[in-house]
C-alpha cells in the first residue's frame, strides 16, 4: 500500500572551514547596504533583508530559488570586507603558527631531516591514543619550538611574537596587521600544516583571516512584527547591520585616502564587531548591547549552553500529542492501566489507516465528529495532506473516505500510552501504560506504580504521549509496559509494590482477621478475584486464608516479615516466618518485607515462576484486597495512638534525668581538667562525642520504652510496624521525647559567641543549652527547643536545595560518558567506537534485571532438584 | 563430590556459581543429582545472561545517577566514636568520579605484621608513622626581640616517645632554616640571624617557619589512630604516603590501602586502581543504605581505567576521549571542539547516541543495533 519509501541515512559528517573561494560560490548576494527595508516596507535589494537570501513575510517569494515561506530554506550572501580581519576562534592557532613558522619563507622551525621523524611519530601516537593524545603531543613539541630564532631553512632571524588579547599580535612590540599576518600564513606549505594537525583540505590558515564575510540567510535571523505593526530585527541582524556600516565607511575613508589614524580606528572598530559577531563573551571586549542595554545574542551565545542549538534543539526534540495534567490515585485500575479524562482522550488522537474491513467502524468515528467522544479529528489522505472533520464537512468526509486514508480517531480504551514524570532520573520514569478513559481532569494511576516514578498526589503533575506509529506502539509495548520493568535494573529486585494503605490491610488481615465466609468473599470479589474456588468452605475464614486466595496453586515461599528477629520464641509469637506452600498462606503476616517495593524475593519469585502479566495482576489483587480490609475494618488514627500510662512517662523523665546527670558529671570532670581524650583527638572533641553517645543511648532506651508501652493495635503502631509508613522513632519523637538536634554531626554550637542563644550562659555545654529536645510533640517544646528544631530543619532544607543540582550533574556527566556503551554481539561491552571496555559484562555475564537481587539463585534450584 | 563434572561446567558457568554450588550441595551427592543441578543452573544462567545490543552503559549511568539524588550532602560523617572523619555521601562519589587531586579527606589503612597487629607497640608504631612537626615537640617558641633571636624549649617527653635527639633537631634546624645559626643554650635553643638581616619580620617569619618544620615520621601523614578491626589491631591515618608506608618492614604491604584511587595507580598499577575505585564507590552506597549492583559500579570504574590512567568523569577526562565530535561537543564546550575539529577536518562517523539523536537516525543501540544485509544479484553484500 502507498509509495515506496525511500530510507536514506547520513553515514559521516566532515567537519571543515569555509574558504573565502567557497563563501563566494554559495552567496546568492552580495550585501553592500546596512538598510533593511525602502518605504513600503519592502526589503531593499542588496540589504541585509534581501529577498535573495531567503523569505521570511507570507506573499513573497525567495528570488533564488522561488519557492515561499516555510518552504524556502534560505541561502547565504556575503560581504567583502574594506580590510581583513582575524576571526576570534582561531587566534590561538594563528598564535602557534606565527611562532612556529619562519617570518620569512613560512617553513617550520624544525631542521628537514627531523620533521619526518615528527609527523611519523605524531602518527604513531595518534593510531594508539587516538586524536586528544595526538594534541597532547604536538602540544609539547610546540612549546620546544617556541624558543628558535634562526630559521633552519632560510637563516633568518626570528622576532618575538606576542598577543594582546583578544585580538591584535605584536612583534617586537611592534603591531603586525592581519594583512600580513594573512600574508605570512599564505606562505606555510601544505606539508608543514600537517605537523600542526591541520588538514590543509580542510583548514588553510590563511583562512583565519577574513577578507570576506558569509551573511547568515534571513531565514535563520527572522524578524518579529510587534503588535503595533512595528518591526523588531533579529540580533544577529543588528550586529551585522554594524558590520557592513563601519565597512562601508572604511571603504570610503580608504577610498578618500584618510589618514591612517583613522584608518586605523576604523579598522579596529571593524575587528570589534566581527569578534562579537561571532562570539559577544570574550573576556577582554565590553559586550556588544542593545539600546535597552542587554547585550546581544550573538552565534556562539546561539550554540553554547543548556539554551543552546545544540543541547536545546538538537539533542532535545519536542512532540506533539503529548498531554500534562495533575494526577490522583486509583488503586480500581491496574497497575498497567492509566485514567485520562475524556477532555484530553477528545484532544489526542491516534491515527488508523482505513482497509475495507474496518471501514465502516472508521466511519462510526467521523459521524460522531470532534466534539462528541468517541469521535475523529482529523483524516490524512494518501498524499499527506490533513482535513479536519467538522459538522459541515462530515458528509463529504465520509464519502471521501476510501482505503489508504487515515483517520484520527479519539483515544480509546486499551490504546498505548507513555506516561512520564520528571525528573525522569531512570528508566522506569517512562513506561508505557493502557489507556483508560475516565470522567473527571486529572491523570489516574494505580498507586502501585507511584515508587518507580517517584510520585505523590501532593499536586504532582505528569506527562503522556501517544505514539503515532505502528512502530512506535510496537516498541512502546515490548520494551516500555510496566510488566516488563517490574524488576529493577539497579538492584535486581522489585521496583513496584504495595504501599501504604494496601500494606497496613494485608498486614491486618493475615495478622488478626476472621471473617465470615460471605464477608471474605465479598472482599475478594471488590478486590476483583473471581475465583473463590480455594476459599474454604467453612463458617469462619482466617485472614490467611483469604490472602492465600491471591496466591498461585503451586506457590511455594519461604520469607521473613519486617519484625524478623531470629529468635525462634519471638519469631513465632510475632509471626514473621514467612511460610507459603503450594499457594497457602501457613505462617507469616504480610508486611513491607515482602509486598513492598525493592524488599524481599516474594514478588521476585512471581516474575520469576509466573511471568509478568500474571505477577501484576495477583500484585492488583493484592493491592486492592489490602484497601478493602481497611475499608471494612475503619482504619483511622488520633492523638490517643500515642498515650502512654503515667508510670512509663515518669521512667522517661528518669531515664533523661539520669543522662542529663550523667553529662553534667562529664562536664564537671572536664571542667577540673581530669577528662581524658581519645588518641588521635582533642579533649573537647571527646567530651562532644562522649556527650553525645550518652544522650544518643538515652534517647534510643526512650524509644524502646515507648514502643514497648504504647497500645500495640492501634493504628499509628500498625502503620510503623507492618512498615506501611513511619517507624518507631518517629513515635518515639511523638510520645517521648525528640532527642539531640545536630548540624553536621555535632551538637549545635554556632549562634552567639559561646552560647547557642542569649538565654543560655556563656559556656554552657549542658544538653538543653546545645541543641537536646527533651520534650515530645505531643507535650510541646520549649521556645529554645523549638528554635533549634527550626535550625536542623532549615539544615536540611539547604541540604536538598544544594544537593539537588549537583546530584544532577554527576548524573548528567555519567551519562554522557557512558550512553554508548553497549553488549555487543561476542557478548563483549564496547564503546561507540569498538573499544572493549569488559570482555565479559559484569564478570559473569548476568544483566541485573534479570537476576534475583543480583545473583543466580543456586539454592533454589538445588532445593527443588532434591526434594 | 564429582571434581569432574564440575570442571566440565567450568567453561560454561562463572567460577562464583560454581563456588556457590559446591558450597551448598550435600557432600554425599550422586553424580545424576549433581548433573541434574548443573544442567537446571545453566539453563538458568543462559536465561539471564545480558542480551547483545543492552545499553549496559546508560543502566549503569542510571543506576548510579539517580541514587545520587538520595544521597545526604552531610560531609562528615561518624562511624563509631572514636573513628576519624571521613567524607561522605554525594562529595566522596562526586570526588571519586572527578579522580580529583587533592581529596578533602585522604586516608590509609595500615595492616601490620606481627607482632604489631597484637596491639604490642602500637601506639609507639603509629606516632612514628605520623609526620612530626616541631611545633609538636616544643614547650614554648618566643622572639626575643632585645637580642633578636628565637628562642626554644623543648618538650623532653614527647621527644623521648618519638626518639629524637637534641642533636638531631638542631641539625635539622640548622639544616632548613638559611641565613640563621642554632645554639644550644642550657634548656633552651637559641636561633640567631647571621647575617645584618635582623628585623622584627624576618624573625617572626622565621618562627613560623621553624613551627611548620618536619621532624620525623612520614611526610603527608598528619593523624594516626590505631584501631581493632576484627581480631587484629590496625591504623589508620589521615593523609596518605602510600609509597613510602609499604616499603616500611613492619606494615603487611599486601593489604595496606590507601583511598586515593590516583595515588594506587601510580604505585600499585592501573588494575588495582580500578579495584580502588569500585571498592570506594561500593563503601559510600553501602553507607547510604542504597541498594546498587556492583555490576553497575564495576562498569564506571572499567570506563575510568580503560586508558591505563584513571580519568575522571569530566569534560577533560572520559568524556574528552569519544571518538565523535558531535557527542564531545553535546556535552560541554561545543565551540572548542567544532572548531578543533574544522582545523584538523574530523569525520564524524555517528556511530553512537546522540549524533543519531541530533540527525534524527536510529541509535545504533538496543533493536537499532541490528543491521539487513541483502545480496544483490551480482552476489555483493550491501547493507
């Protein structure tokens, strides 16, 4: 069907320096005149707006090559400058070559019979350490050179050449024009350009020095028309509107036969403004400005930086059918699927080519039109071209519509979408998920899912494309779906799992529940499992037994839940051995250990045994299951979670006045000068860390205090310990005591001279007076207390904020340094350019997500041979 | 056990699993059961092998890059109380990465030979290992301006502990300090200028000169502390002199390291520098409590290796060695190397990511790697 198409591909670039010769070939104009436009607002001929160059107003017509706007990719002109001019990137390599050159006859200051030996060497070094080796090398023999003064060809004697930064060389402190140092350029022969690592084809160096001058075409300097109809020029117009002004007077002050003063004047001005054409941040120069006074954005401003052509526009492509809103949760979906409100599903669409089979479903689409979902947008004929659909043109539309076209039809369920978060810092923060048309604005997602990109409903905001190609699609769904990234390729482990609520509720359930057998399957069928036939026919079924529903027939697990201690008396009355066999649940509560995501093997082993699509819809299941118990058991927390009876609050204030005894002693002992330091420290560093550790202790016995006291079913316990979220210090912090605030791993001592705040005494090291909390939330702080909270907590702010962005940089760097390192074929990992950088990947071959945390589990296998 | 059929596996299976068999099989095994295992395990093993064309790079870059952004700033760090301060987190990885010059905290690990690791005469041991400045061994240090000289006394103790002589110290002094004579006086040591040159200033500086001077012990070594690791008695100290530590008789020079990763590949060779820096990176993740396959690091510190010098990870390092012109100058000073490349005419020949990338062609990556050769009805091959 359709044409042939005609794949071509850029197999090399070549990179080189335009010649003065070639400049003139490629101009289609020669520019004479700073004007840009006559009175009626046509462009002048042989201005910087020529039409020859390009067109960027509707209506006209390029008059090289006759083709309209947008279609027109504009040409170059060029300007032939009054006198030459060094071009500002090169002075360097001028430098070197002046220095190294014969003032006289242009031949290197190296005897004949050496520079072979040079360039062989040269080759030498560059076939084993490529091209920056190479540079390296001439580098070093330049620098030899520099102290030559006799030509070894023609005796003469050489002068010391110096720069002036930016632009201007002296010898002997005498200025050379760029006249002549083009002239000595000129005189360098081929061979010898060679020994500089110039390729004379590519590069002569006489060719540093302009004497013409290439216009950018219009098309790349388009100007703006404002709203007052006013134009606005581009700044490289601007720049260049400069340069071909002071060229001009140039001309004619030469013309005129000016005295060389001015001459001269002019011609610096002239140096002046091509540097800045090319480049406006040169140290040593004031940069070229605007009126307003900003300056101007000249070539290499336009390529350099993250703003730049290069990183912005040509390593980085924008899309189209690519959609962002806020998300929420919806832990009814699946993992795999993803909500998008009709507004957008009406807005992105996908293109499907007509056949005779399924031209008549197409047309369902169209009839509908674009404002009724599910309808079509758009039809794209054979040759290209695109028709909107509106209710005026429907009929025609579909009458016109015929195998070959293509319609745009609105999203639908079950369509390929690729869903995004930045910053998307791995892989897995782009996967590839099922359309599911939902009412309502925003993006829903399983919260399942929210570990691998990083989300919360905090007002998060995420992006979604739609691939348009058959290619694209089949790409998206092979390698992107989430069932296929649900191992991780850093640790080897589940990356996707339960959290939060599903955690707490499985938790519950296989911990304490009894349901009757009509409320057990009530809850698995809300939890959408619709095979019941392993539920036990009994009055009254165990929460285990409801979870084993999930699991398959022949599963078989051995694990460890979060409390696991290794003591087997403890182990048994925590449950936390985890026992399944042959899909039942015999022992064990199920807690983060083994749904949460990069913890445990339970979901590992899924994969493994069941494969992905299986694994994510028991892990659905799961999720939902655990929701539901919450919803039937009520699941709220208050204030209450955190009381503990008064004989315990009594045992923590004891427990803390016995440490603040304890440091009080300390600090008597080193006040008398009795202290003894730890090798290798000051006293007062011992004292700190001594301090320090007895505070630590004390407030590490509080926490076990409080979590041994509190009441062990209510909910907040039950979040910290089936791992849902919190832990017992952040309950420790809530019922007993904060504890030592540090800055940098010490207690903190910065403020005022000697004291930490004007309400202590100068020299205090007591623990209230550096930073201890011995309050609790629930009881309050003291002001001072509250202030040095506020201090560790501005701490780590600055701490994300200053991580943030270097974090960022060590990533980018890495990436750019290892993108193109890959397997290849023999199993080696290479480089872009065929290096071997390991002969076997890893030592051993293994490709992390495929392993079980990262090793081949021999156990397992010996097990199951020898059972 | 069956050697045997282990040994035909040997080919086959990676040494690590085969260990890891031998160690959890019964010993009394039948050779069927045995097979039947190694068989199940290379099926298994050839499952999870790397497929050709994985960007195993940008894995690794991503493995590393994104933990990056969990990891504290917190520069210091205690592990345990009476241990030294050692930088952390996100600064260390940064610093390995860069293979900057000067790390913020170098450190050695000195394994001692007997009887020295029993913890016998270490103390003793290390304060010699330490480098000694004579601020160190010095009671008091005045400028006595009403005969313009300097004027010392010694601290007797600690020069007896570290085995320095009277003798030796005014050798020392006399030795470094020009333009002054040395004297001993009673308690004191005298220093005089020689010559007319006898201003407050010179004096003062000569003072502070004289306080920074090295004694003895190894230079760059400015901390020692001894240490139990495990059952046997260690040192570590802050500063590094890898050099001169291993050639010393009584340190067990086989397991002596230091944590500059240049510093070992200029005595210890390319190989263990690369070790160094894996084992280097691994330590801070682990510290973390992030979770990183070693493959990933092992990769990074292969790319920083591979020139047989350590490179760091900068645009004057790694990245600087690409081959393409267009993938160097995507990265950071794109000028510099447009323009390098124009003079000397480089060809670029797109064989990596983002020159696909800018030219909107297929990376020759992943399912971009594979390539149709067609035959053509002369018989040439053409892609």
């Amino acid at each position: 069907m359709g044409e042939p198409v005609i794949h071509k591909q850029v197999n090399s670039i070549v990179f080189g320096v335009l010649s003065p010769k070639i400049i003139k070939k490629m101009a289609s104009a020669k520019i004479v005149t700073p004007e840009l436009y006559d009175k009626e607002g046509y462009p002048v001929d042989g201005g910087l707006m020529d039409i020859r160059l390009g067109v960027i107003d509707p209506g006209l017509t390029c008059k090289t090559c006759g083709a309209k706007l947008k279609e027109c990719i504009g040409h170059f002109g060029y300007i032939e400058l009054a006198r030459p001019v060094i071009h500002f990137n090169f002075v360097s390599t001028v430098m070197t070559l002046l220095k190294c050159t014969c003032r006289e006859c242009g031949r290197v200051l190296i005897p004949n019979n050496k520079t072979d030996l040079f360039s062989k060497q040269l080759e030498e070094i560059e076939k084993e350490g490529g091209i920056s080796a190479r540079r390296a090398r001439l580098k070093s023999i330049v620098t030899a050179l520099k102290t030559t003064n006799k030509c070894p060809f023609c005796k003469s004697r050489q002068q010391k050449i110096t720069l002036e930064k930016p632009t201007t060389f002296y010898e002997n402190e005498k200025r050379v024009t760029p006249i002549e140092i083009r002239a000595r350029l000129e005189k360098i022969p081929d061979d010898d350009c060679k020994l500089f690592g110039i390729n004379p084809a590519a590069f002569r160096p006489e060719w540093s020095v302009l004497t013409i001058l290439p216009i950018p075409p219009v098309t790349m300097r388009p100007s703006i028309t404002l709203e007052s109809g006013e134009r606005s020029e581009d700044d490289l117009t601007h720049k260049l509107g400069d340069i071909i002004r002071i060229n001009q007077r140039l001309f004619e002050n030469i013309n005129a036969g000016a005295p060389e003063i001015i001459i001269e004047d002019l011609w610096d001005l002239l140096q002046y403004h091509i540097t800045t054409f090319f480049d406006n941040d040169v140290a040593q120069l004031p940069p070229a400005r605007h009126r307003s006074g900003q300056p101007l954005k000249t070539i290499a401003a336009r390529i350099k930086s993250k703003e730049g052509r290069i990183r912005h526009n040509l390593a980085g492509k924008r899309t189209n059918f690519s959609a962002r809103t806020v998300i929420s949760p919806d832990p009814m979906i699946d993992l795999d699927e993803v909500g998008i409100p009709t507004e957008i599903a009406m807005k992105l669409t996908v293109p499907e080519k007509v056949t005779e089979w399924n031209k008549e479903y197409l047309k369902k689409f169209i009839e509908k039109g674009p404002k009724t979902y599910p309808g079509a947008n758009y039809i794209v004929r054979p040759d290209g071209k695109k028709k909107k659909i509106t209710d005026e043109t429907k009929e025609q539309v579909m009458e016109e519509l015929q195998p070959g076209y293509s319609v745009e039809r609105h999203l639908l369920d079950g369509d390929i979408a690729i869903f995004n978060r930045q910053p998307s810092l791995h892989r897995v923060s782009m996967m590839c998920h099922r359309v599911r048309v939902l009412p309502n604005k925003t993006f829903r997602l399983n919260p399942a899912v929210c570990a691998p990109y990083n989300a919360d409903f905090d007002g998060d905001e995420m992006n979604l494309h739609i691939p348009q190609t058959e290619e694209a699609r089949a790409e998206a769904e092979i390698l992107m779906q989430v069932k296929t990234q649900l191992i991780s390729p850093r640790y080897g482990l589940s990356i996707i799992g339960c959290i939060q609520d599903a955690i707490s509720g499985c938790y519950l359930l296989t911990k304490f529940c009894n349901f009757s057998r009509e409320e057990a399957a009530e809850l698995l069928l809300s939890a959408r499992e619709t095979d019941l036939s392993t539920l036990p026919n009994k009055e009254k079924v165990s929460g285990k037994e409801i979870f084993s529903v999930l699991l398959p027939k022949n599963f078989s697990f051995e694990g460890k839940a979060k409390g696991y201690s290794g003591n087997q008396d403890v182990d048994k009355k925590n449950d936390t051995v985890v026992t399944i066999k042959n899909g039942k649940l015999i022992s064990g509560v199920m807690d983060v250990a083994n749904l949460g995501e990069g913890s445990g093997l339970m979901i590992r082993n899924f994969v493994k045994q069941y494969g992905e699509q299986r694994t994510i819809e028991i892990l659905g299941k799961i999720f939902r299951l655990g929701i539901e118990v919450l919803l039937k058991l009520g699941f709220s927390c208050g204030i209450g979670d955190t009381d503990i009876p008064d004989e315990i609050k009594q045992e923590i204030q004891n427990t803390l006045s016995g440490a603040y005894k304890d440091v009080d002693d300390m600090i008597a002992i080193y006040r008398e000068g009795n202290f003894e330091a730890f090798p290798g420290r000051t006293i007062e560093e011992t004292l700190e860390l001594k301090i320090l550790e007895r505070l630590n202790e004390a407030r590490n016995k509080i926490a076990s205090l409080v979590s041994k006291n509190t009441q062990k079913d209510t909910a907040t316990i039950i979040m910290a310990t089936s791992g849902a979220r919190g832990n017992p210090l952040n309950l420790a912090q809530m019922a007993g005591c904060v504890g030592q605030q540090a800055l940098r791993g010490q207690r903190i001592k910065k403020g005022y001279k000697g004291r930490t705040m004007s309400c202590f005494k100068k020299g205090d090291l007591s623990p209230s007076a550096r930073g201890f909390i011995k309050g609790c939330f629930k009881s309050g702080l003291s002001p001072s207390e509250f202030f040095f909270g506020a201090m560790t907590g501005r701490d780590s702010l600055m701490d994300t904020a200053l991580r943030t962005p270097k974090s960022g940089y060590l990533y980018r760097r890495l990436a750019n340094a290892m993108q193109d390192v890959r397997v290849e074929y023999d199993e080696t990992v290479r480089d872009a350019t065929g290096n071997i950088i390991q002969f076997t990947y890893g030592e051993d071959k293994l490709d992390v997500s495929k392993t079980e945390g990262g090793k081949l589990n021999v156990q397992r296998i010996i097990n199951s041979v020898l059972e | 056990m069956d050697e045997e059929l282990l040994k035909e596996y040997s080919e086959l299976l990676p040494q690590k699993v085969l260990d890891e068999i031998k160690d959890a099989v019964p010993s009394n095994i039948s050779k069927s059961k045995l097979k039947e295992i190694l068989d199940k395990t290379l099926e298994e093993y050839n499952t999870m092998k790397v497929s050709p064309g994985e960007c195993v790079g940008l894995v690794g870059a991503e493995s590393i890059g994104e933990p990056g952004t969990q990891m504290t700033l917190n520069t210091f760090h205690f592990a345990g109380v009476s241990e030294m301060n050692v930088t952390m987190g996100l600064p260390r990885i940064i610093e390995i990465l860069d293979c900057s010059k000067s790390l913020s905290t170098p450190m050695m690990e000195i394994y001692l030979k007997s009887p020295l690791n029993k913890g016998k005469g270490i103390k003793e041991f290390a304060e010699n290992v330490k480098e000694t400045k004579l601020r160190e061994c010095i009671k008091e240090i005045s400028v006595n301006i009403g005969n313009s000289s300097i004027e010392i006394s010694l601290d007797k103790e600690k020069m007896d502990l570290l085995h320095i002589t009277r003798k030796k110290l005014i050798s020392i002094m006399d030795a470094s300090l020009k333009g002054f004579t040395v004297k001993e006086n009673d308690e004191l040591i005298v220093v005089k200028p020689r010559g007319k040159d006898d201003t407050v200033n010179s004096l003062f500086k000569a003072k502070e000169k004289l306080k920074e001077m090295y004694v003895s012990g190894i230079k760059g070594i400015t901390q020692v502390l001894p240490v139990k690791k495990g059952e046997e008695y260690i040192i570590i100290t802050a500063g590094t002199n890898l050099k001169v530590v291993l050639e010393m008789e009584e340190v067990d020079a086989t397991r002596t390291i230091s944590n500059d990763s240049l510093e070992i590949s200029e005595i210890l060779g390319i190989e263990a520098a690369r070790e160094s820096v894996l084992n280097e990176v691994k330590k801070v993740i682990d510290v973390q409590g992030l979770n990183v396959d070693v493959r990933h690091i092992m990769l990074v510190a292969d790319i920083m290796c591979i020139s047989g010098a350590v490179k760091g990870i900068t645009r004057y390092g790694v990245v600087s060695e690409k081959s393409s012109v267009l993938a160097r100058a995507s990265f950071e000073t794109p000028l510099k190397h447009i323009i390098n490349a124009s003079i000397s005419g480089e060809r670029d020949h797109l064989n990596s990511v983002v020159e696909n990338v800018m030219l909107n062609q297929v990376i020759p990556i992943g399912c971009g790697m594979p390539k149709l050769v067609l035959e053509n009805e002369k018989g040439e091959k053409a892609k």
